[in-house]
C-alpha cells in the first residue's frame, strides 16, 4: 500500500473535506470522523518519520486533531483543509521535538514496536525500519522536516513554503543540506 | 522524479520512508472521543459573531435625538481639547460636527430572497447570517410555481449566501455576483444590503 502524492490529494478530497466541515459546522460531530479517517495515515507518516517513535508521534496526531476541530469555525477563511491541517501537525511536532529534546535521541527501541505490523506488505520489514528512523533521526530537526515534505509527502516548494513559512531558496538549501548529510554518511558506511 | 534521483542512497532513504507505518487502531477512536468532550465549534463562533458583526438599531425619534445631542457634545469637548486654543468658527457657518450627518439609525433591512427550483421538494437559503445552517431558514414555495422565497430582516453591509436544494445540492443565486472562492469549493452569492427595504 502507498499513500498517493501531496497534489492529488489536495484535488480529489478537496470537495469532500468541504462537506465534512460542513457537516460538522452544522453540528454534526461525527461527520469529523471522516475527516480523521481521510488524513490519519498521512500524518502518521510525517509525524513518526518526523518524531522517531509512534508514542510522540500519536500525542502530536491527537492534538493535531482536536486543535483542528476546536478552530474549524475559523476555516472557512482559510487554505484548503489539507495544507491547512498540515501546518498545524508540522507546528505541533516542532513543540514536541524542542520539549523532548532533552530526552534520548534515538528512538530504535520504541520504534520497534511499529515492527510488529499484522500485515508485513503494508509495513516496513524490521531491519530496513529502525535503520532508515535511525538515519533520519540523525538529521537536524529542520533538515529532517524539509526532506519529508519534499521527498516523503512530495510537496511543491511553494506548498512547503505555504506550510511552514519559510522561504523557497532558504527551504531548498535545507533539502539539499539534508540530502547532503545522507550521501556523507554513505561514504561514511562505504569506509568502514 | 525527484532530485533524490542524484544519489541512489538517498533515493532508497526516501523510498522507505514512503511507506506507510501502522498504528494504534484505537489511536482514531481516541481523537473522536476527545472531540465529542469539545464545544461544537459553530456554538463559539455565533458568540463571537454577535459580539462583532455589525448591526442595526431601532431607534425611536426621541433616543435619536438624545443620541444626536450626545455625539455632538462629545465632539464640542473633544473639538475643544484637542485644539486646546482660539479658534473662531466662520460667521454662519454651523459648529456641529460632521458625525452628526452620520449617525448609524437605520432600520433593519428586509431582503427577499428568490430561486427557481421546479424538481425540489426544498430549498433553504444559508449565509454568514445564519451561520450556514441548512435548516435555519427554509424558503417558501410559491403556489403552483417553481419560484421559492423567503424574506429575511438583515443588518446593512455586505452578505455571502447560498441556496441549498434538497438538503446537500449548493447553488449560487444567478441574480446576484459570484463571492470569491472560500475554499470549500461551493458556489456563494454576494448581496450588499443597503438601508430601508430590499423587497
């Protein structure tokens, strides 16, 4: 199973993310069911890819969502739900990155939990999983950030700019620094 | 493709992160029982509404006057303190303010609303006014027509609306301009109400 690229995304919920919120803005709560259906697993992805571990990963998906329904009467003023969400998924893992940072770093043995998957096509095999969270871990929290966006949620720049405000060119050089620091640590493995 | 593609590295890094990852089943159900402890969302914003949004006042000729004679004296006194000098006024020209000439009592205005929908069984008409609740204000079929109206009392100023047909059909009013897309992707109306009637 794949989780299918940013733009598309955008297009083909676009018209049913407006009813939903409706629906909900109408007082129907449980229409926000269909909401959290439709962006749980993308922002799962970012927000463990992001954080490291699953336990900081659904913290940051719980409040993520509540806040977003909390201020859904000020939406309509606002982008389409799904950039919109995002920015404060994005918002909310950079606090639970900076308040935990005192905390050990790398996440293998919590991430390992994430291994025992009941559908082995869906998930990672359990080597390439802690490797690939070890690696990213290991990238500064914003070079980290930048990458997912581009690489793992395929986003525009411009998109990734919308989303997190910084700028394009400072957005790219933080892509390419990321991709920088993994080349060196391939020569780095390459060496050893 | 991507500018990963340069180094096969890191187009492998990228590719695994990708996939999905799986989590807690529950972890949905979590959310949904937290939302259902919070405010509805629409509740906190007519509060807000109400406190903000422009509105009319029923004024009667009296409480007119005195607000008149208020205002004016209001801008004597301030006039006076912020000048804090002699400044004589022109022979015959008037000392009241310009505020006097724009004193907010009007009336509510009343709009009425109308839509042709020959296949409907109903039509409701929804707006910033009514907080964009589907079944705030249903609108009248006229006997033996297509034609649907409802007549609304509503504060002076600029309104976005929208017909709704059979409970989930959205229809702009093609009597009216097009508002600007509000991202939900449905097609709403602009009306500026002026004061007096709209009929």
């Amino acid at each position: 199973m794949t989780l299918a690229p940013w733009g598309w995304v955008i297009k083909q919920n676009m018209s049913d993310d407006a009813a939903d919120v409706r629906r909900v803005l109408a007082g129907d709560v449980d229409a926000y069911a269909a909401l959290v259906d439709r962006y749980y697993d993308r922002c799962a992805r970012f927000a463990v890819r992001m954080l490291g571990n699953r336990d900081d990963a659904e913290d940051a998906l719980q409040v993520t969502f509540v806040r977003a329904y909390r201020a859904l009467d000020r939406y309509q003023e606002r982008d389409r739900f799904s950039a919109w969400l995002y920015r404060i998924l994005v918002n909310q893992c950079r606090s639970i990155a900076a308040r935990r940072a005192h905390r050990e770093k790398v996440f293998v043995r919590e991430e390992a939990l994430l291994l025992n998957a009941p559908d082995r096509s869906t998930s990672w095999t359990g080597e390439d999983e802690e490797f690939v969270q070890r690696v990213l871990s290991e990238l500064d929290p914003l070079l980290r950030e930048a990458f997912l966006l581009k690489y793992i949620e395929e986003m525009s720049y411009e998109e990734m700019s919308t989303l997190t405000g910084v700028g394009v060119s400072a957005l790219k050089m933080r892509v390419k620094r990321a991709c920088d620091r993994l080349r060196e640590r391939w020569e780095r493995i390459k060496h050893d | 493709m991507t500018e990963s593609d340069q180094h096969p590295y890191v187009e492998w890094i990228a590719g695994e992160a990708r996939r999905p990852v799986v989590t807690d089943p529950a972890a949905r159900e979590r959310i949904m029982m937290a939302v259902r402890t919070e405010p509805l969302p629409q509740r906190r914003s007519r509060v807000w509404q109400r406190v903000f949004e422009p509105r009319a006042f029923r004024l009667s000729p009296v409480a007119s006057t005195l607000l008149a004679a208020g205002l004016v004296g209001i801008g004597l006194i301030a006039g006076k303190v912020a000048n804090n000098r002699d400044v004589r006024s022109p022979v015959g020209e008037p000392k009241v303010p310009a505020v006097v000439q724009q004193l907010p009592v009007s009336p509510d205005t009343v709009v009425k609303f109308v839509f042709v929908a020959p296949q409907a069984s109903k039509v409701s008409v929804v707006g910033d006014f009514n907080g964009w609740d589907t079944t705030t204000t249903p609108m009248v079929r006229t006997p033996n027509s297509s034609v649907w109206t409802v007549t609304l009392p509503l504060t002076t100023g600029r309104h976005v609306y929208s017909f709704v047909v059979d409970g989930s059909t959205w229809s702009a009013d093609p009597s009216a301009p097009l508002a600007p897309d509000d991202g939900f992707g449905r097609p709403n109306s602009v009306r500026i109400v002026g004061r007096g009637s709209a009929l």
